[in-house]
C-alpha cells in the first residue's frame, strides 16, 4: 500500500504548522554555500504547499525568519529576502486557490518586501482551499510580549476590564487570530525543540520531529508525518478511556 493510501482522509490535520530546518547543513554537505540550500528550500515550500492544499490541509504556517536569524550574517539575510522576495508570486496562490498571509514584525522587513507582501494577502484574500501563512521576523515571546502590552493599555485606557482577559480572548489578540491552533508540528533537520514557534498556539498540538533536512523534504515525508499524527490518541488533559467513549458516543 502507498503512502498516500495509508492516510485516512477524513481525520487530515486542519492546521500544520512546520520548523523548515536544515537549509544551511544540506547546502554544506554538498560544498555549497548555505545560501544554496535556502533557494532549495524555497522550491519545497511551493511543492508542500501544493501538496498540503490537495490533501485537503486548510492552514498551513511556516517559519520562515525568526527574530533571532536577524543576527544572521547581513549576505545570508539579503540573500533570504531576495529569495522571499521572488517567492511571492501571486499567481503561484491564484493557481492553486490559496489564500496567503504572514505574522510577524513585518514593518522590519525591507520596503520591497513589504509591498510584495501586502500585494499577495490583498490579492488571494478570497481563495478558500487553504491558508498559507509565512511566519516572518516572528517569534512567540515577542508576539506574547506585543499582545500583553497592548491589552495592559487597553486596561490603562479603562476599555478592556481584567477579568475579560480569558483564554480565548488572549487567543483573538494573537497575530494568529484568523487560524485555529495547529493540529500537528512538524520540525525537519534532526533538532529537537520548537525554537519560540507558536508556543502559546501549540499546546496541544502534536509534535512530528525527523531527521530529513528541509530542502530534502518531500510528499512522502509530509505523509509519513500526518500517518504518524493519524495513529496518536489526542486527549487533551482526558483520559484514555474518556476519549475512546467520547468518540463512541458523539454528542
Ligand atoms: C532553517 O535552516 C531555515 C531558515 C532559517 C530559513 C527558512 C527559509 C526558507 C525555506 C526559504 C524562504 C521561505 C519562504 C517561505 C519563501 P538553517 O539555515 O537554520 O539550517 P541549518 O540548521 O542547517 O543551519
């Protein structure tokens, strides 16, 4: 049986959100610069991307910059934002009926790249198979610390009463707002961490983590990672047992 035959179809993974890592040790390994495996990665973001839509995957959030990687040599952050730059192609989203969107600090990026940005969030704003969303200059602690500044002035201001701040109203402040929590979080490249991705979105979500760097990554290893997903009982603080009669007896 295939791959792609081993995946249940009616339990996709809504949201996928991926740690591309491993750009620079692939370029390495083949005595190349680092900047050559970001090229290659591009190339698979576009064919995960359209791999991810026709699965039937409805959000999918890629790192793609961190607020750390501004401490990047300045060749390798020119190079990613040239690379980004050519990326964001309209047609590409209009092609495959995906509707694009970004997080992060975006005012940090250079003016072209801004543009290109708000071009492609304006212009694919009503395709519906999936939302591809590039985490740019992003980081969780500094979209934490953003949001909570925001509501202890909104506090300040007298609008927003204390005991209003719940779960799901942290949630709504958040840049990722318009997107449910990831389902599954996969991390390419070998590492074994989450790199201040997400952390508040993902707390439930379950983690996929493999060995293959990102410009290896391939159809084959997203179906390998939503099989994983597809065999792991989620319980969300409950018990097995609870889970299992739940899932009997829908209400
Ligand atoms: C991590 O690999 C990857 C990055 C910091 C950049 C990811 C960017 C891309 C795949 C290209 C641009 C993306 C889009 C959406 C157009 P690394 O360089 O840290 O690799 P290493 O751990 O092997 O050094």
């Amino acid at each position: 049986m295939t791959l792609i035959d081993q995946i249940d179809k009616e339990r996709i993974p809504a949201h996928i959100a991926i740690i591309m890592d491993g750009n620079g040790r692939w370029a390495q390994a083949k005595g190349q610069p680092r900047t050559a495996g970001h090229a290659q990665g591009v190339e698979v973001v576009k064919n995960i991307a359209a791999d991810a839509a026709r699965i039937g995957v409805k959000f999918l959030t890629l790192y793609a910059f961190s607020t750390e990687n501004w401490n990047r040599p300045t060749a390798e952050i020119e190079a990613l934002m040239k690379l980004i730059l050519d990326y964001l192609e309209e047609e590409t989203f209009m092609k495959n009926n995906i509707r694009f969107r970004v997080i992060g600090g975006v005012d940090l990026l250079p003016p072209a790249v801004q543009k290109r940005l708000n071009d492609c969030i304006e212009h694919t704003a009503a395709n519906d198979r999936m939302t591809l969303t590039i985490a740019l200059s992003y980081s969780s602690r500094w979209e934490l610390t953003h949001t909570m500044q925001k509501m202890a002035n909104d506090v300040k201001k007298g609008i927003l009463q204390p005991e209003d701040i719940t779960e799901d109203f942290i949630s709504s402040r958040l840049l990722t707002n318009f997107m449910p929590d990831p389902d599954l979080l996969i991390r390419t490249g070998g590492e074994l961490r989450i790199s201040n991705y997400l952390l508040w979105q993902c707390a439930y979500s379950e983690f996929y983590f493999c060995d293959t760097y990102w410009p290896d990554f391939d159809a084959e290893c997203l179906y390998k990672a939503i099989i994983d997903f597809q065999h792991r009982q989620r319980r969300f603080g409950k018990t097995g047992d609870q889970v299992r009669e739940e899932a009997q007896n829908p209400s």
